[in-house]
C-alpha cells in the first residue's frame, strides 16, 4: 500500500493513520484511535519486556544465591 503526504489510512472504523509529513529518511504519522486501543511504538513495548525479563532474571539469580548460602551453611546456622 503506497500513501503520500496528507493521505490516510483507515482500519476497521474506528483507527485512521495519517501521513503527515514524508522526509528523506523519516516519516511523519499521526493516528487517530479510541481511548480504549492502545498505540505505542514497538520499540518502546519491547524495551519494557526487555527489563521486566531481566528484572525476572535478577530475582531469580537473587534466590538461587540465598538458596546456595542457606544450603552450604552448617547446622545451627554458625558460620
């Protein structure tokens, strides 16, 4: 599908993506859609999920090195 600048496109009846500006390596949109659809940048969703698998990761890391002292530590908990 090819737009120029000023055209739109329409999905279902509700969203509408206008092309607002096209540079040498940019494009300029705009989006028009309900309250209730959520529009973000797919970078920025990716990002997050990035840091909510490394925050995971970092818990679990965390445990497993509690888990190893609790298990290496003699009997009656003297060091």
């Amino acid at each position: 599908m090819r737009r120029r600048a000023g055209e739109s496109i329409l999905i279902g009846e509700d969203i509408e993506i206008q092309i607002i500006h096209i540079g040498e390596s940019r494009i300029k949109i705009g989006i028009t859609a309900p309250r209730s659809v959520p529009v973000s940048m797919k970078e920025v969703k990716l990002v997050g999920q990035e840091n909510l698998a490394a925050a995971q990761l970092r818990s679990v890391t965390v445990l497993r090195n509690l888990l190893d002292r609790l298990i290496e530590s003699p009997a009656g908990g003297e060091k």
